[in-house]
C-alpha cells in the first residue's frame, strides 16, 4: 500500500508525544511472524506483542481468511433484540477455557470498554438482589484500566486521571503491591499478602455493605509487570466473599496464555466473579473487548426482569461484531491447535532466566516478571519517564520493540517465540541498556 508523502499532520496519535514523533516517526509498514519492518526497510523484533495483544503472532492467514468469508457471509449484525451465530459459538468456546461457573460472555470493542461493563454489570446485579446502596468500588494504586471514565477512576496511574476531573464519585484505592525488599523478584514475591489487608480497612472505614466490587490486575501490566505477592489474592478473594463483594480481574493483558494458562485466575488459583479481556481476544487484528460472568450474577440481573422486557440497558453498536467474532474464533483455533498456552509454560523458565541475568547492569534498579511478562526498570533520569524514553528509542533504532511505561520497559514476546528469540531480544537489552 502506498501513501502521499505529507500524511503525519492529521493524525493525533494516543499517548505519544505528538510533536517529537512528527519530527523522527517510526512508522511500521508490514509484519509477519515475530518481526515488524518499518518504513525505512529495517526489522524490528516485537519485544511487546504490539501493546501485548498479537500472541499468535503476526500476518496469521488463518485470521485473515475467517474475517474476509466473514464480510461475504454477513458483515454486520445489530446486537439489540438480533443476534447472529458467531457470537453465541464464540461465547461457548470463551465458557470451555474460562474457570468454573464463569459461563456467561458480555462483549464490547476494547478493554476499557469491557471495566466499563463490569462496573455497571456490578451495580446492576446489586441492585437486582436488594442491595442497591452497594455503590462503590475499590481499585489500586499503579493499576490500569483502560481510559474511560469508570476505567480511569479505579485506575491508579495519577498522569492518565488528572486532567480529566473528579471522574465516577465513592471510588477508594488500596496501596500497589510492589515493595522494596521485593527486587529482582523472579515470579511471585514472598513478601506482601498482608497487602490484601487494605480491602478490610476500607470496608472498616466505608461499610461492606456499601461496596459493590473490587477490581485488580492480577498482575499489574501497563505499569510494570507488578506480580501479586504469595497468598495475596486469595487474600482478597477472602476478604471479598466475607462481605459480598465482587471480584473483578482485568485479565486484558495477562488472558489468552501470558501465563502460562489460559487465564492468570487460573495460574494463581483464584477464581474471580468477573474477568475482563480484550487484546489477545482476537490476536489483535480487531477491536473487541469482553467481560466473563459468574452463572449467579447473570441469573440474578436477568430474573429480576418481568418477562418480555429488557434486563441490562447497556451495550455497544459493535458488540459482537461478526467479522471481530470471526477473527477470535479462528484465533481460538490457533491457541488450541498450536498449544500456544502450553508452549508459553514451556518457555517461560528460559525467558525469566534470560532476563534476570541482566541484572547487574548499572541502569537496571529492578527485575520482575511471571509467565512471558517481565520488566526491567531503570534509574531515573533528570526527570520521570525521561530515561525510559530514551531506552525505548534506543532500542528500536537496535531492533527491538518494547513498551515503555515511565522509566519500566516491558517485555511480552508472542507466544510463539523460542529460545532465539529470547536470545536476541536479551542481547538487544544488554547492548543497548549497557550503553545508558
């Protein structure tokens, strides 16, 4: 596909300095497999899958064919009062690898979309059961959720809130997990369950029977790879059944294999009342978001409706959109076909090992990671995120592609990397931080 050649002024580009991109783009062009190639002709090694959601990898064949029979089929299918047979397929085969009794599927277009949801299925299942005073959440520090408005009121990440006003009122935060005595962690640190403690004093403070949900990552993802301590979200799981409270997971990031499992509920053992996913959903290649229901909740929501009438008003135009139905249904295949969660089990010793071992390097304070995610975090510079910024510019100009939050790099390579792969993207971080 070929472009005029003055097209960069148009476009506001989310979280990006606009300006300073203008000036030196990075524009990426074509992708197959592990590897981006940019507009220059250089490859590019995907450390990230893209904003950790290409876990099958790139250029999938499989995925464009099921989209393009999809639009000759039926392309588009209003979600209100009509339904098409994709979406009830997909939803069974989201129920088969989903924990126990969380069977019922909500979809929406992203995962900022799909917390959104969650929040209001939360106040909405309350209110069902008689309990309609149960109105606030509980979030935490350091955590993201997404960018809308209930997303970025649980959310933690004190840049992304506060030009954007009070956002949803009766929303309390507990602390993050990450603790000093924690660094270079390899998995989940010994240290910190007793962080799930906070859930009892807010609900000492505001009343349990005020509190209609607590939302976490069960790893922390956008701001660093934060692994739950040992014991700390059965913890919380504890805390939320003593009171009636829901938990949700924001399993955006860590669904679809990161862990090593289908979903990290299951890698931790902890089973939540809602999950929300989105990114590797559909390997990426169309927006689409979805929250993962307890059976209870549903059946509360939809009983307490008279009969013939609408039970939940809330949905999306594009919810269940046939062609982005299409594309997680033939990324299910591929998951399942090329045992892609398994294969992120095998390879996350060597993975972990391999990043660990940058440990040493002067600009490197910390190391964390679980599964095939991990962070390297680095010394700050003369001002927060200046170093990480240059990091990442550094390594793509070396090969590599990383996402960058403040000054930690994450890393979350496609699950259908191997051992090289691992290889190339350490000698990358070791050459390039090396130099810092």
């Amino acid at each position: 596909m070929h472009y005029a050649a003055n097209t960069l002024e148009n476009y506001w580009m989310p979280f990006t300095a606009n300006r300073s991109f203008k000036q030196n783009p990075k524009l990426f062009v074509r992708a197959e497999g592990m590897y981006y190639w940019n507009h220059q002709g250089e490859r590019v090694l995907d450390g990230s899958s893209g904003l950790f959601c290409v876990a099958a990898g790139h250029g999938r064949r499989e995925i464009a064919d099921a989209v393009a029979r999809q639009f000759t089929e039926i392309d588009y299918s209003p979600p209100f009062q009509f339904g098409h047979p994709g979406a009830f397929e997909l939803s069974r085969r989201l129920a088969a690898i989903l924990p126990d009794d969380l069977n019922y599927i909500f979809y929406g277009n992203s995962g900022s979309e799909a917390i959104d949801s969650a929040l209001k299925i939360s106040l909405a299942y309350h209110r069902a059961r008689g309990e309609g005073q149960r109105m606030r959440f509980v979030g935490r520090e350091r955590a993201y959720h997404g960018v809308n408005f209930g997303g970025i009121s649980i959310s933690g990440m004190v840049r992304n809130r506060e030009a954007f006003g009070l956002g949803l009122p009766g929303v309390v935060h507990m602390r993050h997990t990450w603790l000093p005595e924690q660094r270079f962690s390899k998995g989940q640190p010994e240290a910190g369950a007793e962080l799930a403690d906070d859930l009892q004093r807010l609900v000492d403070l505001h009343g349990a029977d005020n509190i209609a949900a607590c939302v976490v990552e069960p790893i922390a993802g956008s701001v660093g790879c934060i692994v739950p301590p040992k014991g700390y979200l059965g913890r919380l799981r504890e805390i939320c059944d003593r009171h009636g409270i829901l938990l949700i997971f924001d399993e955006v990031i860590t669904g679809f294999g990161r862990t090593g499992k289908p979903f990290a509920a299951d890698s931790f053992e902890v089973v939540p009342d809602m999950i929300t996913m989105a990114k590797a959903l559909t390997n990426g290649n169309l927006p689409m978001g979805a929250v993962a229901v307890r059976d209870d909740i549903y059946e509360t929501i939809v009983n307490a409706a008279p009969d013939g009438t609408i039970e939940l008003f809330h949905g999306y135009t594009y919810s269940a959109c046939p062609v982005a139905v299409a594309a997680s249904l033939a990324a299910l295949d591929i998951y399942r076909d090329e045992g892609l969660f398994e294969r992120a089990g095998e390879l996350s010793p060597y993975f972990l090992d391999s990043i660990f071992a940058l440990e040493g390097i002067p600009a490197i304070t910390d190391i964390r990671g679980y599964g095939l995610l991990a962070a390297v975090e680095l010394a700050p510079g003369s001002a927060p995120g200046e170093r990480g910024a240059e990091a990442l510019r550094r390594l793509y100009e070396a090969g590599l592609l990383v996402k960058a939050t403040g000054d930690a790099l994450l890393l979350s390579p496609p699950l259908i990397a191997d051992r090289s792969h691992v290889d190339e993207i350490c000698e990358t971080l070791r050459k390039v931080l090396g130099a810092l």
